[in-house]
C-alpha cells in the first residue's frame, strides 16, 4: 500500500504474509492458488474505487491527493505493478528509482520507505507491504529488451502500458 506525504491511517491494516515459496516439484501449482486465494484485508478510510487491471493491462493515471492511500493488490500472485509518480505540477519531475534507492540507502524497498522525485521530494510512502520483496532496480521491461532476452520481437511491454497510463 501506497501512501502519499501527509496520509494519517486511523487503525493499522492485519499483515498477510504471502505462503511459502515452493521448494520441490510439483509444490508451483499449490503455491500459486494458495496466492490466488489469499484474504485482502480491508483498505483503511472509504473506497473511492476499485479497479481490477488484467493482465497486460494498464490503469489510466491518476491524481492522488496528498494524504490519500493508493492499495495494489496481487490478485493473481507473481505480478509486477509498475509504477511511476508525477509531479502534477511538473511532468519532468516524476519518481526517480535511484534516488529512491539513495535515500533509503536500499534496493529493497518495503513498508517505512519512500519514493522520491528526480528532484528530490518524497512523492508517497509503504504504509504496509504484504509482499516482502520488492526491487527497484530493474528497470521496464520493453521490445528491444524482450527481443534481447528472449529472442521475440513486438512483444506488448510495462513501458507501453505506462505511456498508455498517460494518454487514457
């Protein structure tokens, strides 16, 4: 859960930890339905909306006000929530991952740390983090990163999807 500067939660929100990674054959299958299933506990204030982005989807931008809480949910397990934050008042400031990864003196951000603008303010804070491992460091994938990888050309990629994010 994401929460901009200023955000005031009145009750703290149950940890969910994720299952058990699986450590043998046949244990992926279980693994990803005890994902699938898990309980989402209840975001904290009112709703505004709730939106399910399939995959290969993107979410239309937003403006969140400061203090308002964005959640994002891993509704199928072992997805990535590519985000990026704007400075509403200036697009050419937007989240910068290295001086997210600076300032936290980590690579692994989770609940407590702060994403911060190429210009160096806080744009939102991990009020609470479910999944325990989340890297800043791996860039979007892309067309020319897929086809070097994995030998496939025009693939749908994160960096489309947040352009699209932009335009919707």
């Amino acid at each position: 859960m994401v929460q901009t500067p200023e955000a005031k939660t009145s009750a703290a929100l149950a940890s969910q930890r994720s299952p058990s990674p699986p450590q043998g054959p046949g244990e992926l299958l279980e693994y990803e339905r005890a994902l699938a299933v898990r309980p989402v506990p209840a975001p904290p204030g009112t709703v505004h909306e709730d939106v399910l982005v399939p995959a290969r989807g993107f979410l239309p931008a937003r403006l969140l006000p400061a203090g308002d809480v964005m959640r994002i949910v891993d509704v199928e397990g072992q997805q990535v929530a590519d985000l990026i934050f704007y400075d509403p008042a200036n697009l050419k400031n937007l989240s910068s991952m290295t001086n997210t990864v600076l300032v936290n003196r980590t690579w692994r951000i989770t609940t407590g740390h702060a994403f911060y603008a190429k210009l160096g303010q806080r744009m939102a804070t991990i009020i609470e983090d479910t999944v325990g491992t989340n890297v800043v460091l791996g860039g979007f994938c892309n067309p020319d990163l897929n086809q070097l990888r994995y030998g496939i050309t025009g693939t749908h990629s994160c960096r489309a999807n947040l352009a699209a994010s932009m335009t919707a």
